[in-house]
C-alpha cells in the first residue's frame, strides 16, 4: 500500500491534502454552527452548508486521488457527492416546516411572527 502513495507527484498530494482540510474545516464549522447558535431555525443552516461544502472538497480530492494512482478518470465518487448535496437541503426543508408546523399547532409562532427574525 505505501508504494502506492510513493507513486504519488508531490503536487498532487499536496493539492488531495488541501482539498480535505478544506472539506474538513467547512464540516467542522458547520458543526460548531449547530453547536453555538441559539434557535432551531438558525441551527438549521449552518450544518447544511457545512455538509455541503464540506462534501465538495472531500469528493473532490478522492476523484484527484483515484484518477492519479489508477491513470483514468474516477467519476464514481459524483455520485455520493450528487446524493449527499440533493438530500441535504431537501432534509433542512423538512425539518423547518414540521418544526413551524409543530410551533404554530401549539401556539408559540403565528403566521407573521415565523417570517421575522428573533430579537
């Protein structure tokens, strides 16, 4: 396995390595974003985006990867890449109406009240 990654030009695995920082920062910041915001509205975004972003460097970097060692083109890893960035938001919407929903069933939102923010 270590021969494998002593075939690997120096350039590339330095750009393979600053794609996965980057993808693991922007996952991490999206988590500290759930952890360090206040309501569940405003903890909604900030690990969708992390998440999303954070999945573009990772798949990215492995497709670089994939493509040097193997000297074809890796596509496959578009397809989690597609799964994770389609999901994702879809999951955020979901979570925000049944979460409005639940809030104007018991009271605590009316109508003109979800739209503003909190002061």
């Amino acid at each position: 396995m270590r021969a494998h990654f002593d075939a690997l030009p120096p350039a590339v695995a330095l750009i393979i390595a600053a794609l996965l920082v980057t993808g693991a920062a922007l996952t991490f910041i999206g988590a500290l974003g759930l952890l360090r915001l206040p309501t569940f509205y405003e903890r909604m975004h900030a690990p969708t985006l992390g998440t999303s972003g954070g999945t573009a460097g990772i798949v990215i970097a492995s497709m670089l990867l994939f493509s040097v060692m193997q000297g074809r083109l890796a596509v496959h890893e578009i397809l989690i890449g597609t799964f994770v960035t389609v999901t994702t938001p879809v999951t955020l919407m979901l979570l925000g109406r049944a979460a409005l929903y639940r809030d104007r069933s018991e009271g605590r939102v009316g109508p003109s009240e979800a739209d503003e923010p909190e002061k």
